[in-house]
C-alpha cells in the first residue's frame, strides 16, 4: 500500500472507533425529538464530548507512539511526522460527524448539502495550493488540516443557532453519555465489521488473484460506489421524516411512506443500474483508459446487484430508528460470514467470483432487513410501479446493449446515455407510471411550472385527482 493509502487507512479508524456508532444515535434522537417536539440540544452535546475526549486520547496516543506506527506501518521511522500531522487531523475531523448528524436529524438537507460541498472545496483548494507550491506528500496532509478546520468552522456555523444554551445543558448531555454509548455499541461492531470486511476484500485480490487485478477491481469498485452514493443521498433524504414520525409514534405514517418513497426511488434506480450494466465496458474504458477494460463484467456483475437498491434505500436507517441497534450489527456478521462461505468462487471465477460473492452479500443483507423490519413495521413497496419500471429499465439496456452491437466505440457513451434515456422516458410515459399525486408533489418540491412541464412530458392526466 502507498503511504498515503495507509495514512488514510488511519484517519479512517480513528474516526470510526472515537465516533462510536453516536453518529446514528444522534441522527436519530434528533429527529425523533424534533418529531416530538422537544429539544435536542443535551443529545449533540452528549455526542460531542464523548467524541472529543475519545479522539483526543486515541490522537495523543498516536502521536506519543508515532515513530513506532511509522515503522511498523510506513516501513520508516523517518516520516513519524506524517503520524503526527495524521493524528491533528483525526481530531479535527472527529467534529465534522456530529455536526453532520445534526443537520441530517433536523431535516436541514439542503443545509448539509452546502456544509458538504464547502467541506470538499475547501480541503482540495488547500491541497492543490500546497502540492502545487511543492510540498508534496506533507502539502496534502496539512491541506487536510486546514481544509477540516474550515470545515468545522462551516459547520458549527450553520448548527449554532439548532443548539439551545442553558443552565442545566452540560448536567443533562453527561447524565445522557452512558445511555447513549448503551445503544450505540452494536453499531460501532457493525461499523467495525464492515469497515476490516473492505480492507479485507481487497487482501483478497492480493491473495487470490494476480497483482494487477488490485487496480481493476479497485476501479470497478469506485464505479459502483458511485451507483450505492446515489441510493445513499435518497435514504438520507427520508432518515429525518422517518425519525420524527417514529417521534410522534405514527407508525401507519411510516409504513405509507414506504411505499410512496419507493415509487420514487425505483423509477431512479433501476434505469440507473440496468443502465450501467449496458454500458460496462463503455464506462469503465472511457473514463479510466483501456488498460482496465478486464474491469467490466466486474462492474456489470454489481450492476445487476445493484437493483436491490431501489427498493432497501427507502428501507435504510429505520432498524436504527427503531432501536434495533442489536440487529443492525447481527445483519453485517451474517453478511461477511456469507461472503466467506462464497470464498471458493473467488478461486473459480476470479475477479468475477469476487463481485458476485459482494452482490449475494449485498443481496442477503436486503433479504435479511426486509425480514427484521416486518416484525416491527408495515414493509410494502408499489407493486404496480415495481413491474413497470424494472419492464422499462430492461427494454431500455437491453436496446443499448444491442446498439453496442451494431456499433460500438466508448467515445459514444453519451450518445448510448441519451438513447436510454430517450427509451426509459418513452416507457414511463407509454406505461402512465406518474399520476396526479406525483405532479403535487413535483410541485411543492420543483415549482409548478417545473411540475407542469413534467407532467406534459409523460403523459400525466392533470385533472386526475386519483391517489394511487
């Protein structure tokens, strides 16, 4: 591993083991306080304290021990200081989670959004400016120093006014550590579990496979990350109306929320993977050179694992939400203990082996949620919109796939982008997926004329009040 590989590798863990699993925690007591009603303040607090003091000994340790951890870890006792730079920086980014959290438990998406986009500008304008003026590997450490403490600064900026200052405050968020740590732990092991499951995964291609499948199978990975980015940003978007319903004990409201939710992010998802399945070989070709085109049928094999995104985005964070921090960690060991049992197709298929052995891990875990939450809450998607848009998604990749066929060069995946989404749309307005409800909501959320325009484009009846 290269050296700022491993030193990234230890900023990673810092920050998992300080955070504790209090991340989730709070993301969701602030909601379901704000659902309530009532204030939250003693919980982010609570959150905050505990993760300054954890990370400021886990740091201080680390600096104290860093010419060791040099040695050991970056084959050379002469860039202990790179340890030391490491370990201010774990600190200072140790705030950003909570403030994250914060934003994301009061609903202030769009707030979190603009603390995310400075947080990413800020941290690569520093290490464009400090790399550039030569400072090398050092410049990109200290470029992460200065960009998270800008970072921090923007967050605390736009939490401040969320966090309600009183006599009793500091009491309150102490007496509330120990119950917090209570049910954050089984999150921290999930996190932990997931977290040695990723490193592992690569070890594995090191162990299996020759060595240049590392980079290939690592480029493949980062294209499909993109894919799982995409359902993650949805399920964030329905984490803070699920922990307020949860709040305000409406459980029906949950359950509807489902299956409207799932309406939505079907018709996203399912064109978006069967899509990327198509276009593989395209993508992978175009956008990381020929040399990594082996890579494709690894990404087009996740791909197709990847539907099950469209449905578990809307179903993401309500175990926790529930309180069902315990199952939660038992759905991350049964998922790496099924991967191992899928071990020797890593042996048989190669790189193939391996990304099937992720998409049945990834297919378990949903299998596996939907069981756990239908004991505790109504678990229904929109079955008439299932059929349809997986019908439409695959007409559609299907009509890519043989215009590849008929010619194919990777220069041409935008033109094979619009194709698709020429034929998805067509399908969508042929099959009248939308109705009235979906331009309200358009509406409220894009503005009428927005909302208008859309329901033009595919067809909707706008006087059909009929709630489906």
């Amino acid at each position: 591993m290269g050296t700022l590989t491993v030193l990234t590798l230890i900023v990673s863990f810092i920050q998992l083991i300080s955070d504790f699993g209090l991340s989730q925690a709070l993301a969701k007591y602030v909601a379901e306080l704000k659902g309530r009603e009532e204030d939250f303040s003693a919980y982010f607090l609570s959150s905050l304290t505990f993760k300054i003091f954890a990370a400021l000994i886990i740091c201080l340790i680390l600096s104290l021990f860093s010419e060791d951890i040099s040695s050991l870890l970056l084959r050379s006792s002469s860039l202990h200081e790179l340890v030391r730079l490491i370990a201010i920086d774990a600190f200072i980014s140790a705030f950003i989670p909570a403030f994250n959290s914060l934003l994301l438990g009061a609903g202030l998406l769009k707030r979190m959004a603009a603390c995310n986009v400075a947080y990413t500008a800020a941290r690569w304008t520093a290490i464009a400016i400090l790399v550039y003026q030569g400072y090398g590997i050092y410049g990109t450490i200290i470029g992460w120093i200065i960009g998270d403490l800008l970072s921090v600064i923007i967050y605390a900026a736009a939490s401040a006014h969320l966090v309600k200052i009183s006599g009793n405050l500091l009491s309150n968020s102490t007496r509330l550590i120990p119950f917090l740590l209570r049910f954050s732990w089984p999150l921290l092991a999930a996190s932990m579990v997931s977290f040695l499951y990723m490193w592992y995964d690569q070890a594995l291609v090191i162990a299996f496979l020759p060595l240049e499948s590392v980079g290939i199978y690592n480029i493949s990975r980062k294209a499909f990350a993109v894919l799982a980015g995409i359902a993650n940003a949805l399920s964030q978007s329905l984490f803070p109306y699920y922990g307020m319903t949860y709040g305000r004990g409406d459980h029906k409201a949950i359950s509807a929320a489902i299956k409207k939710a799932s309406r939505y992010t079907m018709l996203i998802i399912f064109p978006l993977t069967l899509g990327l399945f198509s276009t593989a070989r395209a993508t992978i070709t175009l956008f990381a050179g020929q040399q990594y085109e082996p890579g494709w049928s690894v990404l087009a094999i996740m791909a197709i694992f990847g539907l099950t995104y469209g449905i578990s985005s809307v179903l993401t964070g309500l175990l926790v939400i529930y309180e069902k921090t315990k199952t939660v960690m038992l759905l991350n060991i049964l998922s790496v203990l099924f991967s191992l049992l899928l071990l020797p197709a890593v042996g048989m298929l190669g790189l193939n082996g391996l990304a099937f052995m992720k998409g049945a891990s990834l297919l378990l875990t949903f299998i596996m949620n939907i069981y756990f939450l239908s004991k505790i809450v109504k678990v229904e998607i929109d079955k008439e919109t299932f059929i349809k848009t997986v019908i439409s998604a695959a007409i559609m990749a299907a009509a890519v796939f043989f215009t590849q066929q008929v010619y194919y060069s990777k220069f041409f995946l935008p033109i094979y982008v619009l194709i698709g989404a020429a034929i998805y749309l067509a399908e969508i307005r042929i099959f009248k997926v939308l109705n009235s409800s979906d331009i309200h909501l358009f509406t409220q959320i894009l503005g009428k004329r927005t909302a208008v325009l859309i329901g033009k484009l595919m067809g909707c009846d706008q006087n059909d009040q009929s709630l489906d």
